[in-house]
C-alpha cells in the first residue's frame, strides 16, 4: 500500500472514531433519559430521576470523549504527523482531560484523584445499578 492509501485509510479510521464517539453521544442520551423516566415513573421522584440522568449521561459524556481523544490520536499520529498537529493535539487532549474532571467532580462530588479514577462505562453502570435498585 502506497503512503497516500495508507493516509485515507487512517484517516477514514479516525472519521470512524468519530461517528462511534456520535453515536454513543445519541444513543446514551437516548438510554439515559429512558432509564431516568423509569426512575421517576416507579417512584415520583423529580430529584432523584434528575440526578439519574445526569450521572447517566455524564457517563456517556466521558465515553464519548475517550473515544473523541483516540479518533484524534489516529488522525495525528497517522495521517497528519506534523509538529504543529502535535500541539494541536495535545491542546484538545488538555482540554478534554479538564471537562472529564469537570464531568466527574459533577457526576460524583468528589475530584477523582480522591476517589480513584473510573471509566465513563463504569460510571453509567454504577447509575444504571442504583436505578434498578441492585
């Protein structure tokens, strides 16, 4: 494969990190306000169903940036490899680190380094399991 396939190939890859991290986007939003409307039909709790959602939800927001970052790694270290791509890269990766840690200090309270730091998918199953009551 010459370099020029090999670069459309990478960054069709990278444009499939892309629509999965919008998929989850949609896909979450749409499970999470479902689950939350459970949580609020079972038990007339505003409140209660509110924060389900947004735990929910803040957890599919952290997927969908974990899958974001890896799509812009591949499109930088594979198909535009330049110093100024680098630093653009590394740019986004800062400020999508800062919104995950903003995301989860909202999601759990706490800064995640005096909690342990967990994944977007842990989080949205710890709330789908204090959904269900498990």
């Amino acid at each position: 494969m010459d370099e020029a396939g090999y670069t459309q190939v990478m960054l069709h890859i990278a444009q499939g990190f892309e629509f999965v991290a919008a998929a989850v986007l949609v896909i979450g939003g749409i499970v999470s306000a479902v689950i939350a409307a459970r949580r609020w039909f079972a038990t007339h709790q505003g409140v209660a169903s509110y924060r389900l959602m947004r735990q929910t939800f803040g957890g599919v927001l952290l997927l969908g940036l974990e899958i974001l970052v890896a799509g812009d790694l591949i499109r930088t270290v594979a198909v535009d490899p330049t110093l100024n791509s680098v630093v653009v890269l590394g740019l986004i990766v800062l400020i999508r680190t800062f919104l995950s840690f903003s995301l989860e200090i909202e999601i759990d309270g706490v800064p995640p380094w005096r909690r342990g730091l967990v994944s977007g998918v842990t989080v949205m199953k710890q709330a789908v399991a204090s959904a269900d009551g498990s």
